[in-house]
C-alpha cells in the first residue's frame, strides 16, 4: 500500500485589520486569514500547531488519519466529503482526522499527550466529546443530542456543555477520575462553559432574561464575575467570554442577532470590537499570552480562520 499525503490548501494572506474600535484611535493590525478546504475553523494553537475542523472532499486511503491512544495512525480505505480533524504543524503538511469513525470530528486541542474535542456519531446519532490518550480512547455522553468538550486541564479535568430534552444547555466538569457534575449559573435558564482559564477558572456565557451574558468563575463556580460587552456607550444583547491572558478578556457580542463581533476587555479600559465586516460573523477562540488573538469567522464565503498577531496590548 503507497502513503500519500494530500497537500494542504493553506492560504497565510497578509491583510490589513481595521478594528471598529471605540478606543480615540481605530488600530490598524496585520491579520493572517487561513483556508485548508472549503470551510476552515480553529479550535486551538497547540505544541503540535494549528488544530480544529475543515470541510473537505472525499478523501482516499492514505490522505487520512485515525485518532487512536494520543496520536495519528493513517486510516484504511477511503472517506466521503465531511468535516474532518486537522492537525497543522509548523512546515509540516496538514493531517485530516477522523475519531472512531465519526461522520464529523472536531479536534479542540491536545494536552499532557491527549487530543480532545468533540464528533459526530457515524450511527446518525448526536454529537459526543472524545477524549484520546496514550492511556485509551473515551467518548462522553451527557447530553440529549449534543456534548461539546471546550477545554482539559493538565491533570486531566475536562470542561465544555451539553443539552438536555428541554433544548437547554448546561456547563459540564469532568473531574480526573472521571466524576462529571453539571454546572449552570445560579438563576440561569443555561450555561456554556467554552474555555478553562488561568488560576483554575472557567469563562462562557449563560442564558437570563432573553439574552447571553458572558461570565468568568472558579471551577466550584465561586467567585462569578458577569461580563456584558460595552460598545460606545451601549451594552451588546448577547456576550460570551472564550479566554483571559493576565488583565484582559476575550470574547464575543451582537447587537442584533444577525452579525457577531470579537471584543477585548483590559482591566481599567475600554472595551475594544474587533471584526472584518459588520456583516461577518466572528468567533474568537483564545487568546495567547503574547497578545494573538486566533478563530474563525463566517464571511461572504465559506469559513476562514484567523490570527490576529499582537492584538491585544494591555
């Protein structure tokens, strides 16, 4: 059998960002876009490079990978056009994936040797988290359709949500030894836990009133710090938080429910927006300690990914 490895598509377009700020200054920012098929997300920027999802073709043997026990191991026989896995390392050529035969797989990062995230049954059934390691290979199931995992921590502890038959969600925790318990913000009609944070924290967004809030808490959900973004002067409709570095914030806001923009809060300013179109719908995924902001936005074709190099200046 001859290996072949399918040449990624990676478009890196240096561009020019106009962030629609509400600073006294509009920053004008380098902006890296990044297109691997026909529809590219970034989920995470990890020791082993770019991971997330994208849309391909069908893929033949040898173009493939499984995801087995913390790593890659190519696949047999060919696949018919999905949303795959990838792993893109730096000068190295992109890896689709597939865990445990999933119609869809979504690789949110790896950790400690693991690759986590979430996919779709092949069975046409809902949607599960998967955790892989050198240790076995774990699929959870907490919800009606749907369980999203959005974060791991290096002991092992895993965050993200689920539904439930009332098409509610809840935030989820997975201890290491594999205890979960739900967790939803007190009053809340549902809560999203989208990200781990520093200093054992975790940040999402909750449902109260008709509308999305962002919030950021201790893993025990003490010390609950509610987050409405505040664009010239008036508060966003839905707001979510994806990630802190030191004093600032990232997250996501709409006004209107028909486009989204990114937003940062440093502690003592203004909260800045940030998109490449009024029209566009940006999903910031994280925020790294030099100030890089990565995600994915819809645009006026299929999804692309982003960096945002040096963003955020505290």
């Amino acid at each position: 059998m001859k290996n072949l490895r399918h040449p990624a598509a990676l478009s890196l377009i240096v561009m020019l960002l106009s962030a629609v700020a509400a600073a006294d200054s509009v920053p004008v920012l380098p902006r890296i876009l990044i297109q691997f098929g026909h529809g590219t997300e970034i989920f995470g920027i990890t020791s082993e490079g770019l991971v997330g999802d994208v849309a391909k073709n069908a893929l033949k043997q040898g173009q493939w990978w499984n995801i087995e026990k913390g790593t890659l191991v190519l696949g047999d026989g060919d696949r018919p056009a999905s949303v795959f896995a990838y792993i893109k390392g730096f000068d190295q050529k992109i890896k689709y994936a597939v865990f445990d035969g999933g119609a869809t797989t979504t690789i949110v990062g790896i950790k400690v040797g693991c690759i986590f995230g979430f996919y779709t049954q092949s069975n046409e059934g809902g949607i599960l988290g998967f955790r892989s390691c050198p240790s076995g290979d774990f699929a959870y199931d907490y919800g009606y359709n749907a369980t999203f995992l959005t974060g791991m921590a290096d002991d092992g502890l895993l965050v993200g949500y689920h539904d439930n038959p009332h098409l509610q969600y809840s935030g989820l925790i997975v201890s290491p030894s594999g205890k979960e318990q739900d967790y939803v913000v007190p009053g809340a009609d549902g809560t999203k836990i989208l990200a781990l944070a520093p200093g054992k924290r975790i940040v999402g967004t909750f449902l109260k009133g008709g509308r999305w809030h962002g919030f950021v808490a201790d893993l025990d959900g003490t010390h609950l710090s509610i987050l409405n973004a505040k664009i010239k002067g008036k508060y966003a409709l839905d707001t979510g938080v994806v990630g802190v570095q030191g004093e600032c914030t990232l997250g996501y806001f709409d006004f209107n429910h028909n486009a989204q923009s990114g937003f940062v809060r440093c502690q003592g300013k203004k909260d800045v927006p940030f998109t490449f179109n009024p029209k566009f719908g940006m999903h910031p995924r994280g925020l790294l300690k030099d100030g890089t902001v990565f995600g994915d936005f819809d645009g006026f074709g299929p999804t692309e990914g982003f960096l945002l190099p040096k963003f955020v200046k505290p």
